[in-house]
C-alpha cells in the first residue's frame, strides 16, 4: 500500500454526538487554534462522561465503545503481528 489514506476504523461511540456549528463556534479559542494547526479533517463530538469516569488512573481519556474486544482477546495489532504467542513473554531475562 503506498499511502495510508484508506486505511479507516469504523466504530460506534455510544452517549456521543457531533457539535453543531454553533457549539463549535462557541469552542474556546485554543482549542480551535489546535484543530487548525493539525490541518487534517475531523469531526467535534460530545462524548457523555459523567465524574470524570473517561479518564484513568494517568489522566488520560479512555473512551468506552461498543463491540470492542475483551481484554482476554487479542487485538488487531497482536493478531497481525504476533501470531501464535510469538510476542509473548514466557520468562525472564537477564537483561539489567
């Protein structure tokens, strides 16, 4: 493949939607300023989150969407480039 550019996830993101023009007109200006400087296509959306419980332990945005994999399944990452545990560490090493 020689560009990425069709390489695309689709996913479903349920309690979100999109911003209309005038709640992303009202966006602070930094944040809009941020968008710009990307100079990609995107869309603003509104994820629900109440308390705070899209943010982990670090502070980072963990968005819960649905049909997403259990964490005992591999991901796509693993299943594509570690296939049959080849990634997986069985035992310790030396190494200090």
């Amino acid at each position: 493949m020689a560009a990425n550019d069709n390489v695309r996830f689709k996913f479903f993101l349920p309690d979100a939607r999109v911003l209309n023009s005038d709640e992303v007109a009202a966006l602070p200006a930094e944040k809009k300023a941020a968008a710009n400087a990307a100079g990609k296509e995107g869309l603003w959306i509104e994820i629900f989150c109440p308390d705070g419980s899209c943010l982990d332990e670090q502070g980072h945005i963990s968005i819960p969407s649905t049909g997403e994999a259990s964490e005992k399944q591999k991901g796509t990452w693993l299943k594509l480039f570690c296939p049959e545990g080849q990634c997986e560490i069985t035992q310790s090493s030396g190494l200090p």
